[in-house]
C-alpha cells in the first residue's frame, strides 16, 4: 500500500513539474492610453504612447471650447488649427495633411462653412480646387 501511495505521489508531483514550463513568463506589451491634463480652462491631451501632445485649447467658464484649438498628429505635427466662440466654430480653420503641407482652409460662421474654402493635394501642396460656401445669413 505504501508503494502505491508513494507511486502515485511520484506521478503527480512530476506532472505537476512538467506544466511549469508551459507558463508564458513573457513581458505583457506595454499598454498605453491617451491622457489629457485641464487646469483652470487651459485643455491639454497627450498621446500614451510617447507623452507627444495631441490637443490644447481653451474652455470657457461653462465648459464650452473657446478660442483656438490645435490638434497635432501623433510625430508632433499640426493636424488642424480651429477657432471656437462657447462651443460653436466661428473663425478660421486649417486643416492639414499628414505629411505637413495644407489639406483644405477656411472660416466657420457659428458652426457653419463660409465665403471661400481652399483644398490642397497631398503630393505637390499646390491649390487643387475652390469652394465657395456662400455669405452667412444674420437673424
């Protein structure tokens, strides 16, 4: 009786043993999340995944975007420069390529695309084509 326990003892114990290998002691990826910093209405967010800023800007004293907002690709080059008045887009915009050079610009009128719009191509950065949104109409 005694041989059996020790036996299946033995067996277990060396079963026990082999799994051990056959845990992933591998380093988890490193997991990363934007982040985003607000003091006194100044707005500031990051890219997790290398602290590179992504967006600043203002916010008015009831919470709404206010002022220039700047958006910035993830290498640290503007995405997209936009103007807010309490909350609604209202001035002039610009929006680029991810290569750096202009995709398209023009003004906002509460929220609205106005006058003329600018559109750039990608390769040689050079005007592409116009488009004009009309004046606004004041209530």
């Amino acid at each position: 009786m005694k041989q059996v326990i020790f036996f299946l003892s033995l067996i277990t114990f060396v079963a026990c043993k082999s799994n051990e290998g056959d845990v992933d002691n591998k380093t988890p990826e490193k997991v990363t999340e934007d982040y985003e910093k607000v003091e006194g209405g100044n707005y500031r967010a990051f890219y997790g995944s290398n602290d590179q800023l992504k967006t600043e800007g203002m916010y008015d004293e009831s919470g709404k975007k206010h002022g220039v907002w700047t958006h910035y690709f993830p290498d640290g080059r503007k995405q997209s420069v936009l103007e807010y008045k309490h909350g609604v887009k209202d001035g002039f915009s610009v929006v680029y390529h991810a290569n750096g050079s202009i995709y398209y610009s023009g003004e906002y009128r509460n929220d609205k695309m106005i006058g003329i719009w600018d559109f750039y191509d990608t390769e040689t950065g050079k005007k592409s084509h116009t488009k004009d949104y009309g004046t606004p109409e004041f209530k």
